[in-house]
C-alpha cells in the first residue's frame, strides 16, 4: 500500500496519532512535501480541536477590566449582569448557584465562574473560595508552546511559526486554512494566526467569509469585540452560517446586550429554521434574564426537534421541581437515566423529586448512589440536600451531623453554614447561630437567607442598626422577600421614634 494513502487513510479513520508518526516518517525522506506537511498539520490539529463557542468562559480580564460597558445603570430586564430573581416565593423561588446566577439544570462554561466583584474576590483559588477559580479567555487543555519550520527536525518542533513567511503562505489557498488552524488551535498563538487571517483576507480580495470568521474569532479572544463584530456581520452578508449567528450572539452577550443577542438568534432561526443550537442561545439567555417560562418554551421547542437533547430535559426539570411539580421532574430525571447518565448530580436530583413525591423508600438508595459517585464539591451538595431532608422529617440532630459533614468536605458551603445557624438558634445558642449567618453572609453575599437570618436575631436582641444593615442586605439579594420588606418597615418605624 502506498504510504501516504495509507497516512490518509488513518486520518479518515480518525486515527490521528497514528497518522501522524506516519507522516513525520514520510517527510524524513521529503521534508519539502506539502502534501505530507498538510496531512500532519490537520491530524495534529485534530487531536486536540475543541467546539471553542461552547468553551468560552469570562475571566479576571473580561469582568473587572470590561472597557466596552455600555450603561452603569442599564434598565431592568436589559443586563445580565444586574437581572434580579423573579417575583416569587415559596419553593416556585429558584434558588442561586456558587456564582450567584440562577440556578440551571446544566452546568456551562459560563456558569462555572462567577462575576467577581473585586480583583481580590477574583484571584481567590478553589481553596480559598468554592468554585472561584480565576480563569482567563482561553481554555488552558489548548495551552501549547509555539514551534517553528516547514522542515521537521528530530525531536524536535514541527513548525516554528516565528519563522514563517506568513504573506507567502497567507497567498495560498491549500495551505493558508489548515496552517490557520494548526497556528491558532494546536500552537495557542492568536497573534500569528490574526496576521496569517490578516494576509489570506486580502490575497482574496476580501471575498471569503470564512476568513473573515476566522478574523473575528481572533479579536473576539484579543479583546477587540467591536472589531470582531464588524467582521461578522460582513461574514454574514457574504454566506449565513449558524456559527456566524452564533458568535455574533457571543459578542453581544460580552457587551451585556442579551435582547440583542436574542434578536440575532432569532434572525438566524429566520435563514436556518429549527436550529437546535440557535434555540439553545434563546433559551439560555433568557435564563440568564430570570425569564423562566419564556426559556422553557424553548427547551420544550428544543425537545420537539431533538427528544434526545440532556440540555433541555434537564432545564425542563429543574423547573418543574421549582413549580412545585416533583412528580413531573421526576420523569424528566429517569429519562436521562434511561439515556446513560450516570453520575452525582442526577441520582441527587432523583432523590430529591422521589422525596418530595413521598417516594421515600427510593429516596435514600438514590442518596445512597449519589454518595458513592461523590467527589470533591459535589459530595458537600449531596450531604447538604440530606440535612434538608432530615429537616423536613425532624430529625434535627441527624441534620445537623450532615451539615457538619458537607462543611467538612467544603468549608465554604454558604448554605450549610445557614442552616446550621438556623438550628443552633433553634437551640437557643444564639452567638454560635450568628457567627454561622455571618459565616454563610461573607461567603455568599447573593443569598438572601443568612442577612435576613442575622437581621431577625439582631433585632430580638435589641441591636437594631446591625438589624437595619443585615436587612438592607437581604433586600439586595432578593428585593422581592416580603418578610424583608415588613421588618425594614418596622425597624424603620422605630428609629422615627427614637
């Protein structure tokens, strides 16, 4: 067989490893072969190529030194940066995660951080602050070194992209794309392949969209979001792509401009009609507005097209949980079982609709599987939800013996440092139950629960400024509680009398 057929026929089959060492035994008799070189580039490439739209996250960089701010005060319903919980109480409230955003029915990339609002809040590390780990543009799996030369030398770089003449190579159209991609997802060096975009741009007159979707993925990652826009929609004009509509939706999420990046999904569903990703950027922006039900309409439109998508069923889930509706989150659940899904999460989500169902001969090997599966922050989450479910059996003190065990594995669960406020003021140990408020308060400043907590024994005590704070706190996190309301109402009344 021919060796490079042969070398071909390994990176169809995906063997890209393989097709590789093939490759570099081909170009020690030929160093010059630009077949062979291409070959390399696109198998080297593919071994570690990620879908970057869906790795995006914000860093340090992007949430404290955000120059591109549009308005301090934007209107309600206009930012995702100040969107407030919906007016509810109850269980229909839907609780906040780690980083103070709603909490979801999947974890994404950008939910995984959350918006710091101090540089010293931002450089925390996950032993300091749970789930603050400062994180920049880029993902750090597609770190490499940047390497140099057409000719491969022996243990050594492939490509030494500082000594390529990027014009030259810019002018050809068989070698531009995949050292193009070789430069900016193997070698991590977004400056270089913006000059390599740059130079192939103009060797086709300005004519190909592709390269212009390329320019903006580059400034997108530099920081030039309002470059990168303008090179999309021209890219769009050109040829409608999704992953066009997509990342234009991107820029403006940056922007803090989310009606618009609806509006440019919704243009797109216009040229691509039941794009399942396009109405996925729906429905997660509007979550990340605190317009559930116009996000679940989505998910379920979502559902019509693909019934197999774990995105949407487990949205769809997570809210009819919130609605009071256990039972019917509880089929979405054992679907995703059904499907393969096995891990911590879902067996704690099971265990938790089988509870409130009354299904309570379920409810403890579900816990009992998802301890097994436990690692890391996720087992302080399952201990946690176990307090919970001794509390409403009123079993106090087994409550309280797994708060201590979900703090033991997370010392900075915000929500088991509250409740073990709440019982030990139960107990009538008030100065340790406000030491645990104050605990879960500095931790968490977007829970409601520890201020309002703090504001009520302030104010039994008789420390009525600390209660006026604590409260005015509470009503930051969630202006809408109404026990809040009533008692800055009364402690207002009190200070007019003194």
């Amino acid at each position: 067989m021919d060796p490079f057929y042969e070398a071909l026929s390994l990176f169809q089959r995906q063997k890209y490893e393989e097709c590789s060492e093939k490759c570099t035994e081909l170009l020690e008799k030929n160093s010059r072969d630009q077949a062979i070189w291409t070959l390399k580039m696109r198998a080297m490439t593919s071994q570690i190529m990620v879908d970057d739209i869906e790795a995006e996250e914000e860093g340090i960089a992007e949430t404290l030194l955000d120059m591109d701010t549009i308005a301090q005060a934007p209107r309600p319903g206009t930012s995702l940066k100040t969107s407030v919980n919906p007016h509810s109480s109850g269980q229909g409230f839907r609780p906040r995660g780690d980083t103070g955003r709603p909490v979801s029915g999947v974890v994404r990339p950008s939910t995984q951080c959350g918006r710091a609002s101090s540089l010293e809040a931002a450089l925390r590390t996950p032993r300091t602050a749970r789930s603050a780990r400062p994180s920049t543009s880029q993902s750090a799996r597609t770190v490499r070194l940047g390497t140099a030369s057409m000719v491969s030398q022996p243990d050594g770089p492939f490509i030494q992209v500082a000594r390529l003449h990027l014009p030259k190579y810019a002018a050809d159209d068989k070698l531009a794309k995949p050292l193009f991609q070789y430069i900016f997802y193997h070698e991590n060096d977004v400056r270089n392949a913006l000059d390599l975009a740059v130079e192939a741009t103009k060797a086709v007159q300005f004519k190909d969209w592709w390269w212009k979707l390329q320019l903006a993925k580059c400034y997108f990652l530099l920081g030039l979001i309002r470059d990168a826009e303008q090179q999309l929609r021209s890219a769009l004009k050109q040829h409608p792509t999704v992953e066009g509509f997509l990342r234009i939706a991107r820029v403006y999420i940056r922007l803090d401009q989310p009606l618009s990046a609806v509006e440019i999904c919704r243009s797109g569903l216009q040229v691509f009609p039941h794009e399942v990703t396009l109405m996925t950027e729906i429905a997660r922006v509007l979550e990340g507005l605190n317009s559930i039900p116009a996000s679940v309409k989505y998910y379920k439109e979502i559902l019509q097209k693909d019934a197999t998508n774990i995105e949407g069923i487990a949205c769809i889930a997570v809210n009819h949980f919130y609605n009071d509706q256990p039972e019917v989150a509880l089929r979405f659940y054992r679907r995703l079982l059904q499907m393969g899904l096995y891990n911590t999460e879902l067996f704690n989500n099971l265990g938790l609709c089988c509870f409130y169902s009354q299904q309570y001969d379920m409810t403890i090997s579900c816990f009992e599987r998802a301890l097994g599966l436990a690692v890391d922050e996720a087992a302080a989450d399952v201990w946690y939800n176990i307090a919970n479910v001794a509390i409403a059996l009123g079993d106090l003190k087994l409550a309280s013996q797994c708060l201590r065990l979900a703090l033991s594995v997370d010392s900075n669960h915000a929500p088991a440092y509250n409740n073990l406020g709440v019982l030990e003021h139960r107990r009538g140990n008030v100065t340790q139950a406000r030491s645990y408020f104050q605990a879960a308060g500095a931790l968490a400043p977007y829970l409601y629960e520890p201020f309002y907590n703090s504001a009520v024994i302030d104010n039994a005590i008789g420390d009525l400024q600390s209660s006026y704070v604590a409260v005015q706190k509470a009503l930051q996190a969630y202006p809408a509680h109404k026990s809040s309301n009533e008692l800055l109402k009364d402690l207002k009344k009190l200070f007019n009398n003194i």
